[in-house]
C-alpha cells in the first residue's frame, strides 16, 4: 500500500476543532516548556484521583521506586481518544507494583466520569480541575505522555503510542531510553518591515537548519512563514491531500525546509497555487492526477458487529486518516471508515453495513492486503470486506527520476508519524 495523508492527522487536536498547525499556537515564545529531563518531577497532590484505590494519594512520595508514566488528555481530543487501546494495553501488560499510570484532565468532573462510563481507560484518572498540573508541567497541547523514574526526575516527554513496555521496563532498571520527543513548536516574532521595503508578492522554500524546531514567524500584515518543517510536513500543510486522494509513491527528499511568504493585496487562492508549485519544485515533485479501475469492496457487518461495535465517546469532529499501514477513524460514521479503508488500500470501499451512529477505530495492519485487512476488521469490530467493483480517482505524487537516484536516508528509515 502507499502511503495516503490527511491534514490533521499528524496534528495534535485542540479545543474546538482546531487541527492546523496554526491553531497549535496559544501565545509567543516557547509552547510546550515542559520540565527539563533528569529534573524532579513537579507537584500532583492538587489532582482528584479518579478509579485509584481509597486513600490513594498522587505525591511523590508516595509513588516513589515506581515508574509513573503521566497521559495529559481531555475528552474532546481524538488523537487522545485514539491512542486509549495502546495506553490499556501497557497499563495491563505491566507490574502495578512498579508502575502506574496517571492520565490527567482539566475538564470538569462529571464530564469526565461521563465519558469513562463510555470508554475504558485503564490506571487512575486525575481531575486537574484548577489547571495548576497543566500549567507546572507546561503542557499547552494533547496529547502529551511524560515518564518519571522511581527517584521523581522526568525521563522524557513524548507521547503515548512512543512508549513501549520494554522501554519502561528498561526506565524501571534504571537504564537509559531514547524515547521518541515531543514535537517541539515555537512562534517566533518577526520586526515590521518598512513599507518600501516589503515586497509586493514573493515566495521562497529554502533548506533549514537540520535541527531547525517547527516555528511559525507571522509578520503582518504581509505573511506567515513556516521554519523548519520536513518535507512530509510541507506536503500536509499546503494540499488537501486525504480529500483530494493523494497517493505518495516515494520517499520524499530528507532535511527540513523554510518557507517564506510576502504578499500584498493578494488573493489567497492565488497564495496557496504558487505555494504550492513552489514546495513541489523544491521537493522535486511531480503530480501525475489520474483515475484508475480497480476491484471494489463492500463493507459489511457480520454477526459480530453488535458486540464488538460501541458508539464513540468523543464529542470532537471526525478525524479519519491512514498512515504508513496505520488507519485511523474518531467519531465517524461507517461512511467515513469506508472512506479510510478506500484509502489504505487504494481500491474503492462502499458501506452496506446499515450501522448507524458514528464508532472509533485504530489498527495497523500488517503487508497491505485486503486479506490481512479482514483479519482485522473481524476482530476488532465484526465488519469484513467482500469483492465488487467501482472506478477511483487519484492524485500521485512522485519524486522526479533526478531526486530518485540521490540515496536518501528518509527511504531506509520510515516511521508512521502521529
């Protein structure tokens, strides 16, 4: 299967649906000032504790010798929602003697309770009702997965589905794991140009700095820049790619790139096509739209369905996506997972479940087929797939046959990004 993106997915969800890179941005300066690893964790005692024992306490003191692995969610964030059958998983697959997990939420109570009535979550739950945890911790965006060691002092700040057993198993004896990084994003300040000096309309995408962090520089009223993002980001934030069916065919050039924005009086239309044209020149990329006949599917529910099926606890907009072998629905309908399971595998998929009402669902499946795909439906929600036929269009993109023959270290090291 090839790879097929969608605006969003890689984005952490926020607060009344906002999904753009944009939106990641609450205020100036650095975002995400999270404690520095190997410093002491800071105070939890202000959390309510939700599904712990009576006379639980969150304090260090008395969570000291266990590896505490700290999940900052809310009920409206789908990734948060989406990543809840991983964090059962570990917190199931791990000693309570020596680990525990603690997912914190600054939502009110009852909505929270209301929610955990709908969908499991394993391990405590703490009510951050004052905001002071959040704000200790310096967590401004959610998901965001902190692990402690058995001394108090912060590991890492990552996120859920980057954290394995074995790599806690290893904190817990003291070793040293390279967890996965939280996706660091700053906004920056750029001084006003003069007048005579801004230029009327100009564009520029130039190689960043190899450990360049994600910034966006805003310098009205003439533009917005985007510093320091890899080129897969690059793609996500200038094309509809998941609605316009964008098919990635090959590794796009490694590095990261920065791209400049200047305009006067200019139509955005006009400022995205040319943004666009500009990033598939210097990602030496082509776009090859054509529409292919291919075997269709039909979704179906089997006798299963009723059993495995429950309707999704998530009050945010639809998400669905597919990544790298890993699809992804939150809060949609069986349109919309037939939509994503079109995408993945790149052949039409139409919906005769006759199941109302709108579900979650999180998988990855292994060798891109639609056998191994089937596998998976059946077990995780009592659907299954079945032969037809029906006509796709899609858009490839394709790295020209000049950037193909430089050897590329992002070919040799793809990871699903999320």
């Amino acid at each position: 299967m090839q790879r097929i993106f969608e605006r969003g997915h890689i984005r952490t969800a926020l607060r009344a649906g906002l999904v753009t890179l944009a939106a990641c941005f609450l205020g100036t300066g650095p975002l995400w000032a999270h404690p520095g690893k190997g410093t002491p964790a800071p105070a939890l005692n202000t959390l309510k504790l939700l599904q712990a024992p009576v006379g639980a306490r969150a304090d260090w003191a008395s969570l000291k010798g266990k590896v505490v692995v700290l999940e900052f969610w809310a009920t409206w964030c789908s990734p948060c929602v989406a990543s809840l059958p991983h964090l059962n998983q570990l917190v199931e697959s791990l000693d309570p003697a020596k680990f525990q997990f603690i997912s914190i939420d600054d939502e009110e109570q009852k909505d929270i309770e209301r929610f955990l009535t709908k969908k499991k979550m394993s391990g405590w739950v703490g009510v951050d009702a004052s905001g002071g945890v959040f704000h200790r911790y310096g967590v401004e965006s959610r998901p965001t997965t902190i692990v402690v060691n058995g001394n108090g002092k912060i590991v890492a700040v990552t996120d859920i589905d980057s954290v394995s057993a074995p790599d806690l198993q290893a904190v817990a004896e003291g070793k040293s794991v390279a967890f996965k990084p939280v996706m660091e994003i700053t906004e920056v300040s750029v001084p006003p140009t003069p007048s005579a000096e801004r230029p009327l309309f100009a564009v520029s995408v130039s190689k960043a700095s190899p450990n360049a962090k994600m910034a966006i520089a805003k310098h009205p009223p003439t533009g917005t820049d985007l510093l320091g993002e890899d080129a897969d980001s690059l793609v996500t934030d200038v094309f509809n790619v998941f609605g316009g069916r964008y098919v990635l065919k090959d590794p796009l050039p490694a590095g990261r790139y920065d791209v400049r924005v200047n305009s006067v009086d200019v139509p955005q239309s006009v400022i995205d096509s040319v943004v666009q044209q500009a990033v598939l020149a210097a990602l030496h990329v082509q776009i090859q739209p054509k529409t292919v006949t291919k075997p269709a599917y039909v979704l179906r529910a089997t006798d299963a369905s009723k059993k495995l099926l429950s309707p999704s606890g998530s009050t945010h907009a639809v998400k669905r996506g597919y990544w790298h072998g890993k699809f992804l629905l939150m809060n949609g309908t069986m349109d919309d997972l037939a939509y994503v399971l079109a995408t993945g595998l790149e052949n039409p998929v139409i919906n005769e479940t006759s199941i109302d009402g709108t579900y979650d669902a999180r998988f990855e499946v292994a060798g891109g087929g639609v056998d191994s795909l089937n596998v998976v439906l059946k077990k995780t929600m009592g659907l299954e797939l079945v032969p037809g036929n029906q006509e796709m269009s899609i858009t490839v993109l394709e790295v020209s046959t000049q950037e193909k023959s430089k050897p590329s270290p992002s070919a040799k090291t793809q990871e699903v990004k999320q």
